[in-house]
C-alpha cells in the first residue's frame, strides 16, 4: 500500500532506474517479512535442501543406472552450494547459536525421512523430484514476493539464483521419471505419495507459510520404520556386464614409451570413465563422516561432481571416436568396493589423497595433458587440461581436510600409501567364483578403433595384455587376498 505522505511527482536524477534497478518506489513502499521471519523460512529451505543433499549423496553408490549416478552427484553439489549460501545468509543477520542443524518441523522430517529409505529409484525420483523440489520452488518463488526487494535483497538473490538450478533438476527429473515410472508403479505409489503430500500439509507447507493440517490416520510411514542403513557396495546397470575386470592395466600402457599418443588417448577415455568409482566411494565418505564443519561436506561434494565429470568425458570421448563403450570397455567397480567394505572413512579419504599427490607428479595431470595434446586429438587436450585443474583443486581440498590430522604432509601420504595396502584385491577369488574371466578387452577396443579411423591395427599395440593381477594403478605392489 503506497503511503498517503509520499511524494507524489518524485523523481530520479534524468530519470534515472532508482533504487539500484532493484525495484521501483512504490515497490519499495511495500511491507516485507521481518529479519525473524526471513530466518525461518530460510531455515526451512536449508533443512530441505540439505536434506535432498544427503539423500541423493547416500543413495548414489548403490543406484546402478549410470545416468542417475551422474544426476545425482550433479544435483548434491547444487544442494551444496545453496545449503552453503543460506548458512552465510543466515549468520549475517543473526548471532550464534544460529540453529541450523536443529529441525525445523518433526513432519518434514518424516518426509525426507521416508524418501531416504524407501526402495528404488523410482521412490527417489518421485518423492525429490516431484514432491519436495517443487515444493520448495513454490517456497521460495512466495518468499520473493513477501521479503522487501531492497532490505533483504541478498536473501532474495540467493533465492533468486537457487530457483534457477531448482528449476534444472525438477525438468531433468521429470524427464527421468516419463522413462522409468510406469503407470503401474504410480499406482502402487499413490498411499506413499498421499503421505507424503499430507506431511507437508501437516507442516504448514515447506515454507511453513500455510494452516497445519494434522495428517490423517491412513497417513503413517511406510518406508522410514526402521533405521536406514548405507549400502557401499557399488551397483552397476546391465552395461557394465563385467564389473570385477582387472584384465587391462591402464598406466601402464599410459606410461609406456611404446605406444603412441593417439592410442593412449584410448587408454585414457578408459581411465576416464573407470572414475564412475570415486563418486561410489566419496559418497561413503561423506554419508559416513560425523560431526565434521559443513564445509567438509561442502568441498567432498564439489570434488565428487568433478570425479563425475571426468567419468562423462570418458563417455563422450568414447562416443565421439565412434566407440560403444559397453561393448568394447569393461568398467570394473572394484576400486570403490574394495574401500568401500574394507575401510574406515578416514583410511578411504587418505587412500584418495594418497592418489592425488601421486598425480601432481610428472606422470600425473600435466603427462595426461601433455599425451592429449600431442595425440591430435582436440577433445582429450581439452578434457585433460580441466582434469588437471580439478587435481589442483582437489589437492587443496585434501590438504584443508585429510592433511589437517597430521603432523607433516609426509606422515598424511605414507598413511594413504599403507591404507591402501590394506585393501585386498579378489583377483583369483573373483575368478574362481565365477564373476569375472579378467578377460583382455584391449584387441576388441584397439580394433574398433583403428576400423573407426579406418587403419589396420598396429600388431604390438593389439598384444598388449598387461593386467593388475601383481600391481596397483599407481604400479605400487598389489595386495590379493587368499
């Protein structure tokens, strides 16, 4: 409501846009939410956001679509981040104890409870996506409106550059859920989703803008129950028909001076992709990982979405030489198993430090990037050259977090090295049970490729068979169990 006192011809200098272009005066004029009631309602958003954070974080490693994998490691590091800006938002307008971590109502609890345990993709995709998401749009598009444009603009900003993502993962969920829900299951989800929808309500909206409305009778957990456990072992879909191949070794084709770099960019699409397997085990890490600063969950997350993104430029490069990777490429999972089952967190995190010190070297980043652009091939130079950026970054993430606990970085890499001895390798076990042939996959892939540039395979490039039976990928010895 304009006041009965304003000015009523009052103007800008020229004409200038007023008000920094945030709004205009009689915009201006407009009530707006208290610094209180700002607070709680971003307080709500950062428990929803934070929460589909851990769900789509914890449920990652055992999803076996790849693209799901590859979606969630994105939208968790887009949770991330917001989480990250409410915090700051919040601390800047009230005193510690800010009260961040408490729950802001037992219903949405429940919600994000439920979807958290419930059972398949599917669950996850409707709850999140279809559920909480757009929720939380409509949460933030009715605080936008309510806040004062000028006196909370950074919170209306952060809200505003929020929506724009919200709006990315609600579509890329849709999108997933028309291909993988059936009418059938919908059905079979209408008591869950009610209960859920009727959570909400009983929490005043995601908000909390709305009338309470005591669920109903009919309306009780279904999934949430029993506690939920982690599950950290590694699942892959039906394209990844030999998970437990150690049949082809990687570096040390890569670090040969053999072969050429137009074949060992081969090599590297293939250690490309392989990194599907440190999102599986840096979701443990975090999932796993108590009462550590936000802004450990924070950085681990960002580093797991760039170890994503290095698993889709193998993809891509695949793809774009003409290759179908599930047919000529066996992706083994047995990095991320092998941690995952077999170390504490802490021994996982110092395992993947140990890594990234090793690939700060000459045979690391820069050598992959080097071998890219000497190959000819413009999208390896290009990919290669942001994978080395991300180590840079990942080494300091390493440093901020795992070297922290220890006296010298000398003492934080010798742990990662004997952490990483720990970890039994079921080569021959493997084998015996039948799960894998540790078949040599190189010829098939070498002769796709040279049919694909239209040459004829180079004979001592077709007879590499080097496995990691005895060693590891850094060429250290190999641990095997009995």
């Amino acid at each position: 409501m304009n006041s009965p006192t304003a000015l009523p011809n009052y103007h800008s200098y020229k004409d200038l846009p007023m008000l920094a272009g945030v709004c205009t005066m009689e915009e201006a004029f407009s009530g707006g939410l208290s610094v209180d009631e700002s607070v709680r309602r971003l307080k709500r958003f950062h428990y929803a956001l934070k929460r589909t954070f851990q769900i789509l974080n914890a449920r990652l490693t055992a999803e076996p679509i790849y693209e799901l994998k590859m979606g969630y490691s994105l939208h968790a590091h887009l949770c991330a981040e917001h989480v990250t800006a409410i915090r700051l938002r919040v601390a800047e307008m009230r005193e510690p104890p800010l009260r961040l971590d408490v729950v802001p109502h037992k219903e949405l609890e429940l919600v994000f409870d439920e979807i958290l345990a419930s059972p398949g993709a599917e669950e996850v995709l409707v709850g999140l996506y279809e559920i909480v998401l757009p929720s939380l749009r409509e949460g933030m598009e009715h605080f936008m409106r309510d806040t004062h444009p000028l006196a909370d603009h950074p919170s209306k900003r952060l809200c505003r550059f929020a929506l724009l993502e919200i709006e990315d993962m609600i579509a890329w969920g849709a999108a997933c859920i028309e291909k993988l829900v059936t009418a059938e299951k919908r059905e079979e989800l209408k008591p869950w989703t009610q209960l859920l929808h009727a959570a909400l309500a009983a929490a005043g909206g995601l908000d909390g803008t709305s009338e309470e409305k005591p669920r109903g009778e009919a309306d009780v957990p279904l999934f949430s129950t029993q506690p939920w456990k982690f599950d950290g072992v590694p699942q892959r879909d039906e394209r990844f028909p030999d998970p437990y191949n150690m049949g082809v070794h990687a570096e040390e084709f890569l670090y040969s001076d053999k072969f050429s770099p137009r074949d060992k960019v081969l090599m590297m699409f293939y250690k490309r992709l392989r990194e599907i397997d440190v999102p599986e085990m840096m979701a443990s890490i975090i999932e796993e990982t108590e009462d550590k600063p936000w802004n450990f969950y924070r950085d681990l997350t960002r580093q797991l979405w760039d170890e994503a993104r290095h698993a889709m430029m193998g993809e891509i490069g695949f793809v774009e030489s003409g290759i179908s990777w599930p047919e000529s490429v066996m992706i083994n999972h047995t990095w991320a198993l092998g941690l995952n089952t077999q170390l504490t967190p802490k021994e996982r995190h110092a395992v993947l430090y140990f890594i990234e010190q090793g690939l700060m070297t000459k045979t690391g980043k820069r050598f992959e990037w080097e071998v890219g652009t000497e190959s000819g091939n413009k999208l390896a130079e290009l990919f290669q050259d942001f994978d080395w950026a991300d180590e840079v970054l990942h080494a300091r993430i390493g440093r901020d977090w795992y070297l922290s606990g220890f006296d010298t970085a000398k003492e934080g890499v010798a742990y990662g090295s004997q952490c990483w001895d720990k970890v039994l390798s079921g080569w021959q076990e493997w084998k015996d049970q039948g799960l894998t042939e540790h078949r040599n996959w190189w010829p098939d892939l070498y002769t796709t490729a040279c049919k694909a540039r239209g040459e004829e395979p180079d004979p001592e490039v077709l007879a590499y068979h080097v496995n990691y039976s005895e060693s590891r990928a850094d060429l250290e010895k190999l641990a095997v169990s009995g």
